[in-house]
C-alpha cells in the first residue's frame, strides 16, 4: 500500500505539491488525474525517492522506498519508457534490473513473454517502436512480481489490441489483491479502467473516491423523456410541478428527476413516450468541472514546462540510479 502524508515539494518559489495525503487502496485499479502541471509527475517521482519531499513522507507498506533493499520486488513502475540504454538489447535490459535485485534469470524470459516481445528480445532498444518500448518498460514493472505497481501514461504509443491487453492487465492484477495506480490523460480509458480516483490541481488534493461517486458528486443527472406528443407532456409535468428543460432532437430533461416517478406520471396521464432514460455526465465532463479553477495551461497561453523540470537534468549517475529505481523521469506535463 502506498501512503503519502502531507507531502510537499517546493521548486525556488514554485509549489509543485502541496501537502498533499491520500492512500493508495489495494485491490482496485486507482486512476490519478490532474491537469497539466498539477504535480501527478513529481508526486510519482517522490514516491519513488527520484525526488526528494520538502516536507511530508511517502510509505510503501510502512517504509520509505529507500529502506527497500530489492525495490523491485515490492513495487514496479513505469514513468518514462524511453528509460532504457539505446545499446542494449531487451532481454539485457532486463536481465540487468533482474540481478540488481537479486531476481531470477528466468523471471525475465517470463516477463518478456507476458508482455509480448518474446520474438523481439535480443534486438537493441534503439531500434524500438513506441509501442514497443512502452512494453519494455511495462516489462521491467512486473518484473520483481511486485505487490504495487505504477504507471504513467501506460497506453501511450500502444495499437489497440495492446490497450485492451494493458487494460485487462491492470484489472487482473488488482483482481489479486495487488496496489494499481495509474495516471492517464484519457478520461475514456480510465473510465473503464479505474475503479478509484484520487484527484490533484495545482499540487492539492481535489477528490479520493470511488468512480461513481466522483461523476454523481461532480456532475448533473438528469432523466430524459421524449414524446409524439410533446404539448401534452409538458402540460403534465407543469401539473405536477415540474419544469423541464430542453433536451436534444425534441426531447425533454429533468434535472435530478427519478426516474420512477416521471414514468409513472407519463402513465397515469396516458402520455406515451419514446424515451425515458437517465442521462449522466461522462468522466471527462466530471472532471473538467471540478478541475475547472486547477487548469494552469490554456490553450491559446504560452506554454511551459513544471518548474521540476527546468532544472530536471538526469545527471552523469542514471544509470547506477536505475538500477535501485523501477522507472526513470518523467515531465510534469502528464
């Protein structure tokens, strides 16, 4: 389980996260979202000791990430896919996270099994598609069989065959019991992916909740009655006292109205109707309302990088680094 408690990381005068607490649950798939520059970057980051907090700590089944010996077996993540040295092949790759943390050999070949590049792994990275490089790196996750898994953005670059696959991935590996925390741009991927959202704007935390709850807390409901006799409707519902309002092709909609009752109304006064269906906000429609007053970039407005990356070099020792980290930097754009 992942546990961050008033977390805070500050750039010079930049506050890229602002004590920020939640709990990543186990056994559901748990979206993060935020808008551009929100700090969902740099909270993984920290969460993964590649940053260091301000204030605040982050745990990992009750320790910090720096007091796992063989990280990888505990938690796998994917920030960046293209954190893989050009030169070396795969299974190399991957052969080399395998004995810094002490996994076996044979883990490796299953893992590149699992993610489909069994027929690719002796050929060098450099020569990766997106899509396969995105493997890879989800390769290198699951690596350790860890209990908590990560990833940012984990669809990028994927045909459809290999969304649906990471998709049912993740619900498989929260079916087990395990920690899935993810972070995506695409509203109508995870609506069908996560099962929690914890949500951020401007480094706060905005929402922790279930997926349900978070569309029906940030949205409006509305049920929906179309009618070849439309006059006679709306006689009916002024009789009742209630005031539609107009819906698409002719039809009628009535804000947080039941459903039950509406058709029962219908009926009672011979109306007939061709529709009478509850109509709710998408989560992407939930989210831009609640993130509203978080958005930092606008279209239209000059656009920057988070202050975490300004400065955000990865420095001449990465690759001592990676091989104690599951994922290598990413920017706060995501």
């Amino acid at each position: 389980m992942i546990e961050l408690h008033d977390l805070t990381k500050r750039y010079g005068k930049t506050l890229a996260v602002d004590r920020l607490s939640f709990r990543v649950p186990q056994g559901v798939v748990t979206g993060f979202l935020g808008p551009n520059g929100a700090g969902k970057s740099t909270t993984m980051r920290m969460i993964l000791d590649l940053d260091r907090p301000t204030a605040g700590r982050v745990t990992i089944d009750g320790r910090r990430y720096g007091q796992l010996s063989e990280p990888l077996k505990y938690i796998g993540a994917l920030l960046e896919a293209k954190a893989v040295h050009p030169g070396r092949t795969a299974r190399d790759h991957l052969l080399w996270l395998a004995q810094s943390n002490r996994i076996p050999t044979a883990r490796v070949d299953e893992v590149l099994s699992l993610v489909g590049l069994t027929s690719v792994a002796r050929k060098r990275a450099r020569g990766f598609s997106l899509g396969m490089g995105q493997r890879l790196g989800i390769a290198s996750a699951l690596l350790g069989d860890p209990e908590i898994v990560m990833f940012d953005e984990p669809v990028n670059g994927l045909d459809p065959e290999g969304i649906l696959w990471i998709r049912n991935l993740m619900k498989r590996l929260a079916g087990e019991g395990r920690t899935v925390f993810v972070s995506s741009h695409l509203m109508s991927e995870m609506a069908v992916t996560a099962d929690h959202l914890v949500v951020i704007g401007k480094g706060r935390l905005l929402a922790d909740m279930p997926m349900a709850e978070f569309i029906r807390h940030n949205s409006r409901s509305a049920v929906r009655l179309r009618t070849p006799h439309p006059e006679r409707l709306l006689d009916v519902l002024a009789g009742g006292g209630i005031r539609p309002e107009p819906g698409p092709g002719g039809s009628y909609e009535v804000v947080d109205g039941d459903l039950a009752e509406l058709g029962e109304l219908a009926a009672a006064h011979g109306v007939v109707l061709h529709e009478l269906s509850p109509q709710q906000a998408s989560l992407e429609e939930a989210f831009m309302q609640m993130t509203a007053d978080s958005v930092e970039y606008h279209a239209g407005a000059n656009e920057g990088r988070d202050a975490a990356d300004a400065g955000g070099a990865w420095g001449t020792g990465w690759q001592d680094r990676t091989a104690r980290q599951p994922a290598a930097r990413g920017t706060e754009e995501n």
